[in-house]
C-alpha cells in the first residue's frame, strides 16, 4: 500500500506544472484583437500594457505592417485616454511607407494627429490636418475611416 502511495506521489509529481512545456505565445493577431477589446470597453492601462508587449514582439519579428498595427493601436489608446503625450508619440513614429497598400494608414495617422492637437487645443492645426485626413481616407478608398473623419469633423470643430 506504500508503495502504491509513493508511485501515486511520484506520477503527481512529474505531471505538475513545472514538468509542461511552455506555453506557445498568442499570435500577434490574438494580442490585437485583445487589446483592441480592452481599449473598447476604455480599459486603457490594460490595453496599453498589451499593446506595448506585442510591439516589441512585432518590432523584433520583422514584420512592418504588424508593426506599424500596434504602433497606431498605441497612438489609439494614448488618444483615448487623453494623454498630453499622445501628440509627441505620434510625431515619433513618421509616416507608414510611401506604397498605395499603406494609405489607410497614413490616413488613421493624420486623424490621431487631429484628435491629439485637439487635445491640446491647438484649433488652427486641427482645421488645416482635416482636410488632409478626409483626403487620405478618400485615397485609401476606405469608407469606413471616411466616415470616421467625417464624424470627428463634427465632433471637433
């Protein structure tokens, strides 16, 4: 009977959970996702920590349009939680690559501009980058962030 104790022990023991593999990381696709949930439901500290990690994983994976995701997503939450800073991130990140697959990024780009300067009250750079964005909306044939700038416009002039 101790014997059988004593392998029920052992057997226990090689199953515990210092004995698993690791567990295989989220697709950058998962971490998006989930962060984007969290910044919708305005949990921004939350959705900023996992934006940030899957940032640096994109940055290091090479891959400049996951990249280039998580750093508008970034821009997003900084916007949405109305941080004084959201302005100097944007200027931090230049433009997406001049190719016409990266229009409705520089157009989400120069809204988040827009948003962030209206944060800070500067009216005058607000009404001159509108234009812009709605030009860039249009040039990313996107009616969805048409829309979105279209509906800022009211919201911020």
């Amino acid at each position: 009977m101790r014997l059988l104790a004593v392998a029920a022990l052992l057997t226990l023991c090689a199953c515990g959970p210092g004995n698993r593999p690791p567990a295989e990381p989220r697709s950058l696709d998962s971490e998006f996702r989930a962060a984007n949930d969290l910044l919708r439901r305005e949990s921004y500290a939350a959705s900023l920590t996992l934006a940030e990690a899957a940032l640096k994983r994109a940055e290091t994976s090479g891959d400049l349009a996951a990249k280039w995701r998580f750093r508008l997503l970034k821009a997003q939450i900084l916007v949405g939680r109305r941080d004084k800073d959201a302005l100097l991130y944007l200027d931090s990140l230049g433009t997406p690559p001049p190719a016409a697959e990266w229009d409705e990024q520089r157009a989400q780009l120069l809204l988040l501009r827009t948003q962030a300067l209206y944060l800070l009250g500067r009216w005058d750079d607000v009404e001159s980058l509108l234009p812009q964005a709605t030009a860039a909306a249009a040039k990313a044939h996107s009616a969805l962030l048409s829309a979105e700038v279209e509906l800022r416009r009211g919201a911020l002039l």
